[in-house]
C-alpha cells in the first residue's frame, strides 16, 4: 500500500536526520597576530571571539537523499 502511494505521488515526505554539524564563529580581526599582540589586549575582549555565534547543521533525508542546511542562532543569556 505504502509502495501504491510512492507510485502514484513521487513526492518525498523528507525524513531529515543531521549528517554534520559544524560550530560558526564570529569573525576575529585578531586571528594571525603575533602572541606579543595579542597580550596586551584585554583578555575579555578576545574571549568575545571565541565563544560560537551559532551552529551549521548539514542535513540529509534518509529517504531520498536530499540535503540542505540549516543555521541556528546560539542565544547567550546574560
Ligand atoms: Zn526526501
């Protein structure tokens, strides 16, 4: 019956299971300077750089294969 129905409507119902997930960082004017730099700038400030602004998820239907993305935002409390 299910198969009758694939059949007669191609159409995927997608199943999306996430296939990778990947951290987004902001981006940091202080990559690539010299340790010597970096120093004397406040520790908090480059902390701020380090924590993710979001997450990436790449997803795939088990189904037929179809991927997309999708972003979500990381909402700090404060
Ligand atoms: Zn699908």
């Amino acid at each position: 019956m299910k198969r009758l129905f694939e059949f007669l409507f191609p159409i995927c119902f997608h199943e999306y299971e996430i296939e990778n997930k990947q951290e987004v960082f902001p981006y940091n004017p202080f990559e690539g300077m010299s340790p010597t730099v970096l120093a004397v700038i406040e520790k908090s400030i480059l902390q701020k750089y380090k924590n993710p602004i979001g997450t990436q998820y790449t997803l795939k239907c088990k189904k037929c294969g179809k991927m997309k993305t999708y972003y979500e935002e990381v909402k700090y409390s404060k």
